[in-house]
C-alpha cells in the first residue's frame, strides 16, 4: 500500500500539546520511559499496520457467514484453531484471579472505564474518526453502545469467562472480527485521509486502546483509593494482555507488567494528535448519555454533575478544557476515595472481605443495569 510507505501527519502533529498531555504518564512509567529510536520507527509503522489475521479471514468468508458462525457458535476454520492454540506465557490462575479482582473493584470499575479510560481517551483524536464512521459512541447510541461494552467486560471478568467455550472468549473474537470488517470498509471508502490518519483500525491505536483498559484501569482505580494488591495487579495485567492476543494486538505491543505498560501508554499518548471536534462531541455525548433515561429530571440532572465531578477527579481540569467540559468541582471522586478507604482498605481485608466486595459489585452491577434499562 502506497500508504504504508508514509508516516500519517498525525503522528506527533502538535509535540507541545503531546507532551504535556503524558507528562503524568511520564512520571509514572520511571527511568528510561523514552521511546528509543527503534520504539519510535515502530510506532510510526503500527499506524499503517492492521489485524493481517483477522483480515485474511473476512477476505475469505462474507459478512453473513461470520454473522451464522458466531450465532450458532461454530467457530470453525483456521483462524479460530489459531486462536485458540493460547501462547506459552497465558496461566489459568492468573486470569482468575485476574478476572475475580476486576468484579471485586465494583461500581468504581465501572466509573473508572466511563470516565477515566473512555472519556479520557477521546481527549486525543487518535483513533474517533472510525467511531464517528460507524455511528459508535455518538449522540443516542452512546447509552447501547457503554451498554454493549459493559456486557462484554462481565463476559471477560466472569469465572473461566476466556476459555475457549466460554462467553467471553467468544464475544472478544467477534469484536476482533467487527474489527476487520469495519477497518476493510473505511481502508475502501475514497474520502478516508490515509495520509493524515494511516489505517482506520491499525495496531497502534489497538495496542493504546488496550492500555486504557489495563495500565490507566489500574491506574484510575488508586485515585479513587481502591486497595490493588501486587498481586492482584499483576495478574489484572495478565487478563487484559491475553485479551488483548485475542484482540489481534502485536506481541510487541501486550503489557505483561504495570511498568512496561505504563511505558507503552507514555508512549502511544505522547506521540498522539491533540483533540478536535470529534473529541469534544464524543466527550459530551459521555457525559450526557443518561439524559434520555426514564426518571425525574433530578436524576439526569445528578448523573451529568456526578460524570463531571468524577471526571475532574480522574482527569484533570485541563483535560476537561481540551473537550469543552465545563469544570466541577471533584466531590464525588473525594467520595469515592472516602469510601474506599473504609471498605477497600478496610472490609477488603477482613476475613471474608474478598467475598464481600465480590457480592457488592454483583449487586452494583445488577443496579446499574436495572437503571440502564
């Protein structure tokens, strides 16, 4: 592809911008967290390389066979036998317990991803232009779409939710999938700037999305004081870098650890285009998504300052600036960091604490979606 031989004007467009941005990321990621010479060649290249696997396979069978396929659950062929052939490094007990922490982390999992991982990844243009495409995340489908992506993360997090017969395994390789098809779409559609943006769904952005779900999940997660083992950390970073396998992300480019992740994440942020108008209309979108819910107008009135208060929490004023937020006060990032001092730190380390929190994110979750709807 003639693209391929270009590096996309995105990459690194306003370095000022790029660099205050990460800088928090920088202080985190420790000693050396600069991309060396080869890091940042191959960076330049991920923005023009795709999923090769998961295209290969929607070359070969249609749309509607795919749509049979994961309907009838015969996920037959040899791209699904390829997957399901799990790499050396993948440890059942890590994804467990992995998995068992994610569901112990509760409603403040569920904030964490919203408003700190979601809403902060549309701080950078990288990758909006395809969800704008598609219709996802914008205006009235944001609700069915964190809807969606919510049923899926409880998918992953269930018990033995990754084994190859399971819920989650199977929901993840359709997402891959929907992944290709959509990348094969826009990579045909005439009006696409591969010169400014590389490929729609390339592995750069990929491999930074993955990172908003493990490194800044974990991350957030202590600002709003929630107890993280060492333990129970490391194997978070288990779960997430075999989803992201599974996903069709590069081996270069999975986690693994806290450090290396947070070292990638510095990276993918500091190399990132600054926000533009498709930031700050998904940012809004975010923030007003429970406005056509049923309820009082108290209610929706609560959602909206409660999503503003705690993004300030997580994000910072200035990120809210760059997608024309308006500022709050973060009283319910403070609640929550109360909170969890008492039952994080506290219950959670009780006999039976474990279950217990486990039992209250159940019930959260169930909340959650009852209101949902």
């Amino acid at each position: 592809m003639a693209q391929g031989l270009m590096t996309p004007t995105r990459f690194r467009a306003d370095a000022d911008w790029s660099e205050r941005a990460a800088r928090p990321l920088r202080l985190v990621a420790g000693p050396g967290a600069a991309p060396t010479g080869d890091e940042l060649a191959e960076l330049r290249a991920g923005l023009n390389r795709r999923d090769e696997a998961a295209a290969e396979l929607i070359r070969t069978v249609t749309p509607n066979q795919l749509h049979r396929m994961f309907a009838a659950g015969t996920l037959d062929g040899p791209f699904f036998d390829r997957v399901r052939e799990r790499p050396d490094w993948v440890d059942d007990r890590l994804l467990e317990r992995g998995a068992e922490a994610c569901r112990a982390f509760g409603m403040d999992a569920g904030l964490v991803l919203a408003y700190g991982s979601l809403l902060g990844g549309y701080r950078t243009a990288a990758a909006l232009e395809p969800l704008v495409r598609t219709g996802r995340l914008a205006g009235g489908e944001t609700l069915r779409r964190i809807k969606e992506t919510s049923l899926w993360w409880r998918a992953v997090t269930a018990p033995g939710g990754l084994r190859p017969d399971a819920e989650g395994f199977r929901i993840t390789l359709h997402v891959r999938v929907m992944h290709a098809l959509v990348n094969a779409r826009l990579e045909a559609d005439p009006s696409w700037d591969h010169e400014r943006r590389g490929l729609p769904i390339n592995q750069y952005d990929q491999a930074s999305t993955l990172g908003v779900f493990s490194t800044s999940f974990l991350l957030h997660l202590r600002l709003l004081g929630v107890r993280i083992s060492r333990d129970d950390a490391a194997a978070v970073m288990h779960l997430w870098s075999y989803v992201g396998w599974l996903m069709g992300v590069d081996e270069q480019w999975l986690p693994h650890t806290e450090r290396r992740g947070r070292r990638l994440l510095y990276h993918f942020l500091s190399n990132d285009p600054p926000p533009d108008g498709n930031s700050v209309a998904l940012a809004r979108a975010l923030i007003h998504m429970a406005d056509d819910l049923p309820g009082s107008r108290w209610r929706r009135w609560w959602e909206r300052e409660r999503a503003l208060s705690v993004s300030c929490w997580l994000l910072g004023p200035a990120a809210l600036r760059d997608l024309g937020l308006p500022y709050r006060l973060p009283w319910y990032g403070v609640s929550r960091l109360l909170a969890n001092l008492m039952l994080s730190h506290g219950a959670g380390r009780l006999p039976g604490g474990r279950s217990f929190l486990l039992a209250r994110g159940e019930r959260q979750a169930q909340a959650q979606f009852h209101r949902w709807g």
